[in-house]
C-alpha cells in the first residue's frame, strides 16, 4: 500500500551521509575528550564504538504511545518495525520519549499539552545527537506537537500515523468515536438509556487499538500530515491493528535514512503550497476545525505565510468528497478500504486543485504519487464530480465581536437549515438572542436551569474558552440545548464561542473566535438577552447595538478585566503568559522566531 521512495539500501552507511550532525558528538577529532564522553554512556547497553563512529546516520523515534496514551499505545509495538527498517537501510535507531497527551484522558484539557511537547521535542531533537527523526503521531495533538518541533529545528523528519481503531459496532451500526458520544448524551437526556447502556454504546466505538475512527481531529491531522507529503503516501488511514500498519513502521523507518542522504528537512517539504494542498485536502475529507489552528502553527514555525484568510480563499469551496462521520455515515476502515488520502488527492489533482509539484517524505512529487490511485468504494469517497456536498470548506467569520472564527459548512443538517436558513428573503443568516456561559462549569451548571428561558431561537454563546482563559482551550463549543427541548425535538442550538470543538462533534458552531474573551476580546462584551446576527453571505457575527452602547461597554471591559479561572500548575501560569490566540495557531508567540535551529548547531 505505502509507496516508499528511493531506499539507500544497506551500504548507504558507507557513504553519502557526510555531515552528519551526530559526529559533533560521537567522532569529533578536534575534541577527542568530549567525543569519549559523549560516546561513553550510549555503549553501556550494548551499542559499539564501531556503530556510532561508523558515520551511519542516528535516527530518533519520537516515541508518543504509552499506558497513559491509549490512542498511540500501538507505537510501542510499530516501534520494533520502524527500527527494522532504520537498520535494513543503515541507521542507528534510538527511541526517546515524548510528553504524553491522551486527548480523552487529560485534565483541564490536552490542548494545554501541545505546545509543552512542541517545547520538550525541539529540546531534544536539538540537543542530542541525531541526524533524522521518525515522529510517531496519532492522537490529536500528538500529530501537531511532533510536526511543529521538526518545524522549528529542521532535521530530516518523517511522520509515522499509528492509525485509526477498527470500525465501532453496536446492534448492527456503526458507531464512531466521539460522535457516538454526542449521540449517547442525547438518549440519555431522554431517558433512552441509562448510564450502564451509556457507556456501552460508547466503549463500542473502541474495538481496538488505535485513535478515534471518525474524521475527528485524529484522523484529520494524521491525513494532512500525508497531504502536507511529511509521511509515505497511503500511510495515514491503514487501521492500527492492520499487518500494512506494520509493513509501513519499517518503510518509514527504511525512508528516514534516506532522507538523512538526501539531506531532505521538514523547510523542504512544508512550503507555502504544501499548506495550500493540506487546506484542500482538509475540506474534501470534512476535517475538524482543530485542523486551522494547528496547520498554522505547524507555518508558522517552518517560517509559512499562511492566515485564516487562506482556509477560505483556499478551502472554502471545495466540495466534501469523504463520507466518514460526523459529517456522513463511515469509519476509517472505510476510509482505509476506498483508498484513503491518495484517492482523494487524486480528485483534486485531476481538477487541478492541488499543487502537483510539491515535494513529499519520499522524495517524490504529490504528482507522482497520486498519479495512478483510484478511488476503491465510491461511496465512502466519491469521485470530484458527485460529491456529497459542495463548496464544504470552512468559513472564516468576522464582525463586531472578534476578528475571526471559524465554521464547518459540511456538518450544517437540513434541519438545522430548514429551522435557521429558510429565510427567502435571507437565506444565508439568522438572528437570536444569546444566552452566555463564562466556560464550560456554568454551562454544565445552568443549561438546563428553566429559569433561563432558552427556546429554539436561542442561540448559545461560551467564553473564558480560548487559550488563555482555559489555558490551552476547552472543546466546548458545540453546547447540547437544554434537555427539555431535546426531548421536543429540538437537538440543536446555534452555538458561537471562543473555544474549540471537538472534531467529531456535528455541530455547525462559530469557534475558535479570536481574540478570546480573556484578553479583551468582543465576547467579554456580551449580556444574556443580547441579540446578534450572523450572515454567513457577508461572513459576518454581529452585535446588534449601537456603537455608542458598545462603546460604553468596552469601556467597561477594560476598567474590570474578564475574569478566569486561576492557574492550577505552573505550566498554566507560564502557558497563558506566553501563548498566542487561535487565528495565530496559538503557538508560543516567542518560539516563532527560532527557525532551522539545528543547521546553527
Ligand atoms: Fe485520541 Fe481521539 S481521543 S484520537
Ligand atoms: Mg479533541
């Protein structure tokens, strides 16, 4: 399945790998003391002299999956293959540890943990002597962390997914991570289920090892980094516990020496139009609208102009061609089986839509590797010209209450559209009032207080959200109504907010609005019973007051700052001092500047 480029075989120690980083530690002839040193504590678990001064390049496996990483758990086992492959092509693998982040598991949220992996990987890549890395990614954040590090030192750097669960079943359907979840919520609010039927609905949708089978943020990422060409091509859907999964452990690890040859860097392969590619790409298959956040900041740390503005001039009209769910009705098996990221890539290089002479882990172009790959299953992925929706990118709004957020088009239900876009005069936009929670413990406290009077109009509005207020963000937009009018039938609510959302959620929200709350940001601004508008025409979000009573409000605001919850580590306290917002990736505002920091070495 994975195409693996020109290998450099098992002689490619010999030769070719002059250079090499690693020998500033293990064969410096101008410092023999320090060399003996260096050298002195790698052999005393069995390595030799002879290996580590042989110039055969030292290769790093970034190494994600642990007990407490379910979702990337696998990589422990794939570990074994990727150093077959690093051996066979004649390397030197070593496998080092990354901070974990578990998505489902971490408290407040993993969103808080991705850029203190970002910090813990560049120490390591820059410090210690390695000539290439395999970034073993998966679980969301995991895929971002990994790639931004190798963005920023810019050692050769190939991205190995773990792949996603097998499919979920339950009484005959399919059920998909998180998805599942919203839906188990929704019959339990109803009385449909208990807690016991509950959580088994739920852990149905985890037979196996692996992350989340929807086109969550997991999937998504794991797919751009294959769209970005920084992993094998065919590499990012072949299901976890698959024999391929294993097959494509050691071609990446057989690949990454011969991208030490090439002398082949993450700034090579993640250029402008490799951005612009994963942006299409993330619009075809439904991808999360986590996906904005960090392609930015993966730019953003490679030194790649890239802007909100560029997921709609880019992406917006792009149809959806992928049928997974939230947005449809499959699962990565599915996925993997009609053909994965090179299917849908081959659609868009066949309309001309994707940049064919981009450079990819292989050595390869985009081109080249799509050329031939045809969709197997038309219906989990459909053909350019019958797609399940057209022009299902994301959308970047704008007006009075922050400068930028963003929307999935592709998740908008006909309900939701016949209840809020059937305006003939105005298709496109909706007015209501806003009721407003200061984070996700007074939503959970009060959505179903009666007392509020939220009614199918309403639309529901969370800040204290973004990266500084819930330091890294909380996935909270994507608010459940109050479960009275769930179980009139009403499973919906416009929602708008400056957190993110999870990626497996349907909800058509406005999120990830920049700047946030916590920082001044428009939202801080609002009272239950406003009214706003939203014009996804104009895309625009406004508040619909006078400029004078909005004035006076602002003055308000800075008077009496937004207030947040206090910090309850030390990485909190640092984190929102040093983070920047959503539009901006939300990376550490002052690690931008590091660029290609191991070439300074
Ligand atoms: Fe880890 Fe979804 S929770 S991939
Ligand atoms: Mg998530």
């Amino acid at each position: 399945q994975t195409e693996q480029g020109n290998a450099a075989g098992s002689d490619a120690g010999k030769s070719g790998f002059r250079a090499l980083r690693s020998r500033a530690w293990f064969n410096n002839p101008e410092s023999a003391d320090m060399t003996a040193l260096y050298l002195e504590r790698y052999l005393n678990y069995g390595l030799t002299i002879e290996e580590l001064q042989s110039d055969r390049p030292i290769i790093g496996i970034a190494q994600t999956g642990s007990d407490l990483s379910p979702c990337n758990r696998h990589h422990l086992v794939l570990a074994s293959r990727v150093r077959d492959g690093i051996r066979e092509a004649g390397g030197i693998p070593i496998e080092f540890p990354l901070h974990p982040i578990q998505e489902t598991g971490k408290r407040p949220t993993a969103g808080l943990d991705r850029n203190l992996a970002y910090l813990g990987l560049v120490e390591v890549l820059f410090g210690y002597p390695l000539d290439g890395v395999v970034l073993t990614i998966g679980c969301d954040k995991t895929t971002p962390a990994a790639l931004m590090a190798a963005a920023t030192v810019n050692i050769p750097a190939i991205a190995l997914s773990v792949g996603p669960m097998l499919n979920g079943w339950h009484e005959g359907k399919r059920t998909g991570s998180g998805t599942i979840v919203w839906k188990a919520r929704e019959m339990l609010s109803k009385g449909e289920i208990d807690f016991k039927g509950f959580v088994e609905l739920v852990a149905s949708s985890a037979p196996s090892t692996g992350y989340c089978n929807t086109m969550g943020t997991a999937t998504t990422m794991n797919s751009l980094a294959e769209a970005l060409g920084m992993s094998l091509p065919g590499s990012a859907a072949i299901p976890a516990p698959h024999r391929d999964r294993q097959e494509c452990a050691y071609y990446t690890g057989k690949q990454i020496v011969e991208m030490v040859a090439a002398d082949r860097k993450p700034s090579d392969i993640l250029t402008r139009s490799a951005f612009l590619n994963a942006i299409r790409v993330n619009s075809a298959i439904g991808g999360s609208t986590n996906a904005p956040i960090h392609l930015n900041a993966i730019a953003r740390h490679v030194g790649v102009e890239l802007t909100l503005e560029d997921w709609e001039s880019h992406g917006a009209d792009i149809p959806l061609l992928v049928n997974l769910q939230p947005s449809g009705e499959y699962l990565g098996e599915d996925y993997f089986r009609a053909g994965g990221v090179p299917a849908v890539m081959g659609e868009l290089a066949r309309a001309g839509l994707l940049d064919g002479a981009a450079l990819t882990a292989n050595g390869r172009s985009v081109a080249d590797n799509v050329a031939h790959v045809k969709i197997a299953d038309e219906d989990v992925i459909r053909p350019f010209d019958r797609p399940l929706k057209p022009a299902a990118g994301l959308t970047v709004l704008g007006g009075n209450l922050f400068d930028a957020a963003v929307m999935k088009k592709s998740v908008i239900s006909d309900q939701f559209r016949a209840r809020y876009l059937s305006n003939p005069d105005d298709p496109e936009a909706f007015e209501g009032q806003v009721f407003v929670f200061d984070g996700p413990e007074d939503y959970h406290a009060r959505i179903d207080d009666p007392a509020l009077g939220i009614d199918e109009r309403s639309i529901l509005v969370i800040r204290g959200a973004g990266p500084i207020g819930y330091p890294g963000g909380a996935e909270v937009v994507n608010m459940r109504p109050p479960a009275a009018l769930i179980r009139a039938g009403i499973d919906a609510l416009p929602c708008l907010g400056d957190g993110r959302q999870s990626g497996t959620s349907g909800s058509p929200s406005i999120l990830n609005a920049s700047p946030e709350a916590a920082v001044g940001g428009g939202l801080a601004l609002l009272r239950d019973g406003d009214r706003i508008r939203v014009d996804l025409k104009t895309r625009s979000v406004n508040l619909l007051v006078s400029d004078a009573e909005l004035a006076t409000r602002r003055a308000a605001l800075a008077a009496e700052p937004f207030r947040f919850p206090e910090d309850q580590t030390p990485w909190q306290a640092i984190s929102r001092k040093i983070t920047g917002q959503f539009a901006g990736g939300a990376v550490i505002e002052d690690a931008v500047r590091f660029q290609k920091v191991a070439q300074v070495h």
